[in-house]
DNA sequence: GTCTATAGAATGATAGAC
DNA sequence: GTCTATCATTCTATAGAC
C-alpha cells in the first residue's frame, strides 16, 4: 500500500524560537530523496535487489517510474547510496571504539557493541549489505570495503591475544569471522520496535562470545 | 566457462569384482538431472537465483536452453529440488544426534557438528536455502520447514538448560539463534579443499560457543 | 515566475515460456 | 529458435507551493 509523502510544511518545532531542523523546501511538496532511499531499502530487502523493479517500487510509493528517476539517477545509485550509509555506519563505530578504549580488548569489545548498535538502527541498509553477490562493480566495491573492515577486526583480536585478553588457541581471523557471523546473523530475526532491547541483546551477544554457553 | 559432462561409461571402480556404483545408462550420453542441479546451485549461489537466467545456466552446461527444459519443467523446481536436498541433509543429522546421544547437551553438540558437516560437504545447496526471501510458495514452504528445524534446536537448547548443563540466564531461543547464527556463517567463507578442515572448524566453533574467548 | 515533484508515452534490451 | 512480457531508462510536459 502507499505511503503518504510527508509535507515538509508540517515539520514542526516544539520550541517557539527554535530554528526549523530542515531547511524549508521550496516547489511542489512530495517526496525527497532521504524517503524514497528508505523505502527502496526496504524493499530490497524484503524481495531482493535483483527481484524488485522500479515498477515495485514506484506502487509501493503511489508514485509514477519516471516520478522516482527524479530523485534518483538509475537502481544502481539507489544501491550505492544504501552500501556507503551502511558502510560508514559500521566504519564509523569502529573507529569510535578505537578511539574511546584504551586495550585491544576493550576496543573489540566496543567494536562488537558499535557494530550491534549499527546493525539494529540501520537494519535494511545493513542486511542489503551483507547480502551482497558481487554481481557490479558498485557490489565488488561494498564487498571490498567490508572486507577491510573485516581485517581491521581480525586486527583488534590479533592484539587482544598478543594482550593475553582473548584465548590464543585459535587464529585470529577465525574467532573474527565467527563472532561477526553471530552479529550479522542478527539481521535474520532481530525485529526493531519488538520485545527485545538492543542493548541487551549486545549483552547477551558478548556473554556468549567471551564466556560461552557453559554454567557459571 | 563450461564443464565437459562426464560420460557414466567412464565411471570405474577400482576392485575387480565390484558392482557400478550407478547403474548404466541408456541412450545418449551427456548430462544427468544430478549434474545439471549441481551446476545450477554453484550458479545460483555464486550469482543469486533471481539474477541467474535460463541462458546463464545454459552457456555454463553448454547447452541451448532448449535442452535444459528436457531434464527440468521449470527453473523453479531447480530450486526446489536443490532445498530439499540441503532441508533433509540438516533434518537428518539433527535426527542422528538425537538417536545417538543421551542428554540434551551432548545432543545439541552433536547437532552442532552434524550441521556444519552438512554445510561444508553441500555448502552449495545449504547457502541457497540460507538466502531464500520467501518470494514464492517453493521458497515459503522451504522457509517454514526451516523454521521448524531452528524450533527443534531451540527446545534442544532448553533441555539442556534444565540439564543444568548450559547457562540459563540467556533465552533458550536467543542462544538457538546465536549459536547457529555462527555456524550458518560459515558460508560465507569456508571453502571446500581448502586449508581449513571441517572438523577442526567444528572444533572452533564449538571451543567458542561453550567455552568463550576468554583465555584459560 | 521559479523551483521541485510528478505524469505519460515511448524505446531498446533481455528474460523466460513454449 | 520464436514469441511475448517485462525491465530499466529517457524525454517532454504538467502540477502545485512559494
């Protein structure tokens, strides 16, 4: 069903004097890219990339194809928007957990919160992520950029066994690979505005990692 | 790049008195439906299954098209096939590590190593049935049924709570989803005749699991 | 009048059915 | 191999808020 396109006049401050948080749009009112954005994410997500259309998208929006070649230059650009939003999420709260701890352990422990705060938040963006083929040059590009990502990681908990903090019996981009899995396994069932509260999940997510599932 | 069919008369065995593992074949030689499906999964998995064509399968065989319709009806029950494969390899390990363990926990252990058998020896079919976004009534079914196997972990789980042989301050469900979040993972990058040995990565994945990264 | 969002019609390419 | 539906995309023109 469509959604109703959000009048940017009837975006309001509580404060009398406050300054409006977007700058008034001139022209005919309608949807601006930051909606359309979300909504293809979202679509693409429920059907697939490959599988969804402009058509789909343009009933999902009650809009007209041409109407959303106005907000955007091709499906690609749609799907490179999507990557590098999800991309500098992630990037970004590694680099703050770098930056705010002080041990590789602590920082891969931020790390894997930041990423799990991301995940949650921006769930669409990230799942188009990682469900990526590689299938175009835009695709090859994400799939590299997460792949520095993912070594960057390996990184931390190569450091944290050098610190004596992470057992060492097994190699560093292994331990990596499984506890991101477990992150990103998130995507499948984690459900925003449900029963479970992300940070709790973190919790729960970090518990198992590092003291296993085995009675206290 | 396509793949020479093997002929089924070139099938030997090494003992002398063996009986043919297949049985021969009749009329002119080629591809078998078993081959074709294999090369459709690879496909599937390396491209998507919605992205993946027809022609795509066909150039890969080195067939016309034409002659691919002669070994299947429709591309759907390509898919079909391939998911009953990859759901009845994961149903029967989990059976077998019900018949031959006792206790809920050496039960859920063994289904971990029986799960991550069939993974890494059908990674294929397994990674197909892991991307699926229920788009159609053969992809919905599949789903369901797969859900009902993640149900049968999660009860696993729970026992082994009231065993009092996994900690049971975390929801028996969440740590279903979890443990096998990181095992299904695994497709992503394990890689058939590679370095890395299945049962040792089973080993990892269970050291991670029960045990936690914490040092000894 | 200016600016933005939207429509409608048409094109070339390709995929899947048969 | 042929046929047809559908796809992404473009062009030109209009509608509505300031």
């Amino acid at each position: 069903m469509p959604v109703s396109p959000a009048y940017r006049g009837e975006v309001t401050d509580d404060s009398a004097d406050a300054q409006p948080r977007v700058p008034a749009r001139r022209g005919r009112p309608g949807y601006g890219r930051e909606e359309v954005l979300d909504v293809a994410v979202r679509v693409f997500t429920e059907q697939g990339y490959d599988a969804t259309s402009i058509a789909d998208l343009s009933k999902e929006l009650g809009l007209t194809k041409s109407a959303l070649y106005h907000h955007f230059a091709s499906k690609e650009q749609l799907l490179a928007l999507a990557l590098e939003r999800a991309l500098s999420g992630l990037e970004g709260a590694l680099e703050r957990a770098i930056e705010e701890q002080a041990t590789a352990a602590d920082r891969l422990r931020a790390a894997v919160r930041g990423a799990i705060e991301v995940l949650t938040s921006q769930q669409s963006y990230v799942t188009l992520l990682l469900r990526l083929r590689g299938n175009s040059p835009v695709e090859l590009d994400a799939l590299d950029r997460r792949r520095r990502f993912d070594q960057r990681i390996a990184g931390l908990v190569r450091e944290a066994q050098a610190e004596g903090r992470i057992r060492d019996d097994i190699d560093a981009g292994t331990v990596a690979r499984l506890v991101f899995g477990m992150i990103n396994s998130l995507v499948e069932w984690y459900r925003p505005g449900g029963a479970i509260d992300p940070v709790l999940l973190a919790d729960d997510v970090l518990a198992v990692a590092l003291d296993g599932l085995r009675p206290r």
